[in-house]
C-alpha cells in the first residue's frame, strides 16, 4: 500500500531566507523545498505549491485567506505548510477555525536552510511523517514535537515552540 | 500535556562514519546523534544509548539478540534506533518476531551525517515523529516514507526502501 | 628553513558574521578565524590577534588609527588583516600611507563564513600565501587576485575587487 | 594591469573524490573545480583542464609523463595542479626535473571538498596565490606553506607536508 499524496504549500519564512552578498541582507528568492526533498531521499507522492515568499511578520489578513482557501480546495487531505515561525500560531489558527476533516501541518525553521546549521531538514522530516499519522486537525510541527493549533504558543525568550495551556 | 520519552539506541551504520584523512578509509568514532538532535533544536525527552558501533554488513546475530534485548528491557514504550541500512531489514524482522506492544522505529542515512549531501538529519526527524504517532509494532522510517518491518526491503538498485508484497 | 611569523589582525567584517535565530538579525559573537585555521590544517606559525568586531561600514577614524598602530608596533614584518570589504580600501589606504617595510594583506568575504557558500576559506588561503611571498606595501586580497591599497577599488554592483587606474 | 593567465591541471585525488551511496565506496566523477572556483569569486584568468581522475597511489610513470608533457607545451608559464598527497612529492621532483622557466604549484586536500571538513578551498586559495608571486620553479603548497619539489616531504603520521633537509 502506498501512501497518500501529500500537498506541500509554501508560504516564505526562515527557511527559504538567503544572504545578499552585494546588500549584506536576507532576502527570499526561490524555494529551497525542492532541494530539501531531494536532499532527504523523499519518495513520497508530493504537490509542491509556493502561494507567497513572505516573512511571516509581514503576512496580511489577505495573505492568511489564501492560505485557509487554498487548503480548503485541495484535493489532498494530507497538508504541509512551510511558515516564518513568528506567526505560525496565528495561521495555524485560521485554519483550524475553518477547515474540517484534513490533517494540516505548519513547519518552518529557525535558521535558513542554506546556512550551516539549519533546523530546517529535520523539520521537514518530522512535517511530512506527521502529515502521515496524525488524525484530521491543524497542527504545527518544531523541535521534534507536534503541538494542536489551538494549545501552543513560541516562546520569544528560546524561540522553543511549547504547549499553551 | 509533553509527549512521552523516547528511546534512542544507536548501532552505528552510514549515519555515523567519518572519513580517516590519514588512510582514505570510512570509519567510526563517537556518534552524531547529540549534534543532529542539537541542530534539529529537538525538544523531546530523550534517553540516548550507543549499543555499537558497526556497519550493518557485519552486524552478528549475538548483535541482534543485544538490540532486541535492550528493546525489551527499555522502560520506553516508544524506540528509534540508528542502523545501517544495509541488513536493516534483518534486524526490524527479528525485532518484530520477538517484542510486542512497543512502537520501535529503525532509520539510518544513506550518505554519512558529516558529508555535505546527508538524507540523515531528514530521516531522524521523521523518525522521532513516527515513534509518536504510529501504534506499536516495528517500521523502517526512509525516504520520508514508513514501512512495517514484515513487509518492506531495499531495493539495491535505487538504495530506495520499498513495500514488499 | 621554517617560514617566519605571520600576525592576523581580526577586525570583524561579512567573514565573521552569525545568524541570530532569536531576532533573524547578522551579528557578531566570536571570530571563527581560529576555526578557518584548523580546518585548512594551516601549520604556519600565526600571532592571531582580535583588535574589533565590526560591521566595516561602521569603522571610525579612530578603528583606522587602532589598526595602523598595532600593524607598526608588531614584531612581525608580515601581517594579514581581516575586514569587511565594504571600506576595505579606506584602511588600506590608511596604512599604505602610514606604515613602510611590512607585507600587510587585508581580505575578507562576500559570504559569512558560517553560511554555506562563503568565499571565506579560499580568501583566507590566497591572503596568507600573499603574505608569505609579496614583497613590502599594503595588499588587497580578494577573488584569488591581489592589489595594491593605492590602486584598487571594490566594485560596488558586482562585489568584485578591480584595478582602480 | 591584469595578472596573467594560469592553467589549472586537474589529476584527481581526495581533492575530487565522492562518496557512492549505493556501494558506500569513495570514486570519482566529474572534477569541483569549476564549483570550487566560483565559491571562491575567484576572477583570475584561468585555462582549466582534467588530465586524469586517478587516486595518486595508483598514477603510474606514463601518467606522469603526461603531467610533465602538458607542463611544458602549455602556453602559461603559471600552472597549478591538483594531485592527490600520498605521491605529490614524486610527481613534483619529476617535474623539477625536466621543466624550467615556469612556476608550477601542487595542490590537494586532506579530505574530499564535498565533505564538511574538507582544506581544499584554502589549500586551492593558496595554491593559486602562489603561482602568481613564486619565481620560476615546481613547488607543493599544502598546510599554508610552500615547498620547494626538492626539499620536501609528507609525513605519514601526521598528514603534514614538511621541509626535507
């Protein structure tokens, strides 16, 4: 049996941030997410989407919309969405407040996936693996741990992701 | 409510080889595993083993019977365990002969952690996802994918883990 | 016959900066040049010396006149100083105009060297061998070239170092 | 004005070699000098060219035969060439034998560039510093230093090259 497709949707963050040489500034300018799966030997079946290259601070109400669309007319009810941590909960919540019967799952990283030391790969990793398990809801995957869109919040002081109570 | 502990034995394999600058030859010293965890920003309550050190080829069956031994005796009910992937199959097939009612979890990489184009980083943030959300039994976490340890093998061709009708 | 001491004067610049994953800012914490030294297997004898850790944008007069004095009160007649290539030429020319009798080489990177694609260690390779073997005046070591600090200028649009006429 | 233009001859060793992931054997394929060169923003002239892919242990007398051949009919009178370390030294005094006129440096790496830890971009930054500042002669730079061909050696225990009295 082969497992289900899943629908990577990109949204920006720290992730897919790269250094200017000429600026000395980050900037997005493609995807690494296509690099990443290969890297990481994915043999999944994936649909890989960029909705927007945004740092999540500078994420609109707008922005959030499409995100909740998009997923709501995905054919596939299993959902990856790379995301600036900073607002990640607020997005996670969108979508919980209105999408029903898909497991969704928010991931993002903490340093850009093309400096050294990324958290960005093992991430991605544990995104897809709970995208496959975890039962229908909206959840955000960091630090190894899955946490319900409607319990967690990111600690400013550690940058650690932690349950809300 | 934080998730349980999890296990971590480690046996060596292409995760954890380095490179001898003096001979050219592959080899290994201490394990990967704290730094991968370490960059992966891991979060989760872990109890991390070094059981061996070997190359999965010339894993003995007196190899085995210790991993299948520390399985059994571990107080945690959720278990990843590094290997090689050569025989990994081997050994998740003697795992699942003799253990009950504990969700364990073999991964590995198929180029090693400290070269630039590792899959390992990816692999064990799918593995300790896995290791949370799949009910007991024994899987091979690779590729992004998980398979239950009766029916999957490597293709050697491709070094892709595929289901085996 | 052993090759003579050779000081590195540290003044911070692109090379030594980090990612902050708290404020998603560049900053500096410590020098990776010890780093850089180890990982080429350098076995020159070095006096390594950290005088700032500065953006070059933002070097004073009195950084300027700092540098100057401590390339003339040191032992060594060979020196190499790192710094932000953004006024590189501003404090080569300083000490062009200031010191005679030494072989000074300044250098430095487009790409932090923790970043993955930085030109930091090549730069660093080409900036020693210079100061082994150029002959008394003040050096720009950039993109595998050297200049002399009286007729050189960085190319603000390409990033690339140029014979000024 | 411009520095002259240097040919880059490329033998293989470790500098070159990859790591199979379906063998778990070290090879080769196609040279990282062209990617080495444009990490490096090297803007030097340079003519580059693969004269074999061998392990230097493996270089036999007709292959050294070619690298001296190639030496002397190249228009440059500045070479470099990578060579793998362990017959670095044979191939060097076999050039110094039969070529004058010309500055020919040997380099190579500890370990393969598409590793971590690899020094093949310092040792190439040197290398290529070298041949534009050494007067005519064949010399090894490794480690931050040159040799000259006829007075030196590798030290087995260490890796190191150093001064032969």
């Amino acid at each position: 049996m082969s497992p289900e497709r899943i629908r990577i949707l990109i949204t920006g963050g720290t992730f897919d941030k790269e250094y200017d040489e000429l600026t000395g500034q980050l900037y997005f300018k493609d995807s690494h997410l296509p690099e990443m799966i290969a890297l990481g030997r994915c043999n999944l079946k994936l649909e890989v989407r960029t909705l927007m290259m945004v740092d999540s601070l500078e994420m609109t109400d707008a922005d959030r919309k499409l995100i909740v669309e998009q997923c709501r007319k995905a054919p596939e009810s299993r959902i990856v969405i790379t995301h600036g941590t900073d607002t990640m909960v607020t997005t996670a919540q969108a979508l919980a407040a209105d999408i029903g019967g898909k497991t969704i799952v928010l991931t993002g990283a903490m340093v850009p996936y093309k400096f050294g030391s990324s958290d960005g790969l093992f991430n991605l990793g544990s995104a897809l693996a709970f995208a496959q398990t975890l039962s229908p809801g909206v959840y955000i995957a960091m630090n190894g741990c899955y946490f319900r869109a409607e319990r967690v919040r990111k600690n400013r002081q550690t940058g650690i992701f932690e349950t809300a109570e």
